[in-house]
C-alpha cells in the first residue's frame, strides 16, 4: 500500500498558515508517521486524508501520541467516507467534511449552499465561504510544501 506525507503551511480553511504534515493514505502507518513527526518537531498538526484521500483505517496509537505531544489533529473526509471513523475520533478531533462539487462554480453573488442531513437543514452564502484557489496546487501538493515520503509501506 502507498503512504504520502508532505510538511507545509496550511493554505486552506480557518488554519490557513499553520505548519502541518499532510498524509495522504487509506491507511496511514504510526511507525512512520510518528518518526516524521519526531524529525520535525515544529510540526504541531498532522492532517490525515489528505490528496482527496478518504482514510480507511485509524490508528488510534497515533491519536494518542499526538495528544500525549500536543499536537492536533485534523481528519479530512467525504460523506461516503465518515462511516470509516471511529467514534471516538468525531467526537474529539476536527473533522473537514470535503463535498466535491465542481458545479457549485457557477453559483454567483446571493447563492447559498444547503447541507440537508435529514435531521437539520444548514445554509450558508456561498460567497463568505473561506475560499482558496488551487492554481498552484501542483498534484497533491503547493509549492511551499516539502516531501517527506511518497512510496510503499508495509502493512
């Protein structure tokens, strides 16, 4: 199985500009990421499911460490993808829920966007939305970012 983890300045969200290593597997390895995590100790966000990656798999050894070494953590998924996490990681870790919507670029000024979830209804303004252009995403990674590994991991 592959495993990419990159260092670099979030450039997305409320985050934007805190250092963070980005990990891009279904199935991130602790053994590795807690050794990238060491050589980089100004790192203080780990941000799993990066790439567009849901996770499959949640090392909660990994969970722990960050907590026991204060860093946080962030876990991006789509919808089809929050059945993976454990309950244990929604109910304390910062989730990102990616919604991939290529047509909501033709929504202008005034448009909302509805999340319906069968229970609650939330809208908000499209436009007030943080918004972050991808022109210099280059793959998975902008230019500011740094590989740490892109490869094989065994399981």
């Amino acid at each position: 199985m592959n495993m990419k983890v990159w260092i670099g300045p979030e450039l997305e969200g409320v985050d934007k500009g805190k250092l963070t290593m980005f990990v891009k597997s279904e199935y991130p390895r602790i053994e590795y990421i807690t050794d990238y995590l060491l050589d980089n100790p100004e790192c203080k966000r780990l941000y799993l499911g990066a790439g567009r990656t849901d996770v499959k798999e949640f090392p909660m050894a990994l969970f722990d460490y960050c907590d026991d070494n204060n860093i946080n953590v962030v876990v991006e998924s789509t919808p089809a993808g929050i059945k993976y996490l454990p309950e244990q990681v929604l109910k304390s870790y910062y989730i990102v829920m990616r919604i991939e919507v290529p047509e909501a670029e033709q929504l202008t000024l005034g448009d909302y966007v509805k999340i319906d979830t069968f229970k609650n209804v939330r809208i908000i303004d499209f436009h007030s939305m943080i918004h972050t252009g991808l022109e210099d995403l280059h793959g998975d990674m902008f230019e500011a970012d740094k590989i740490i590994y892109d490869g094989e991991v065994k399981e």
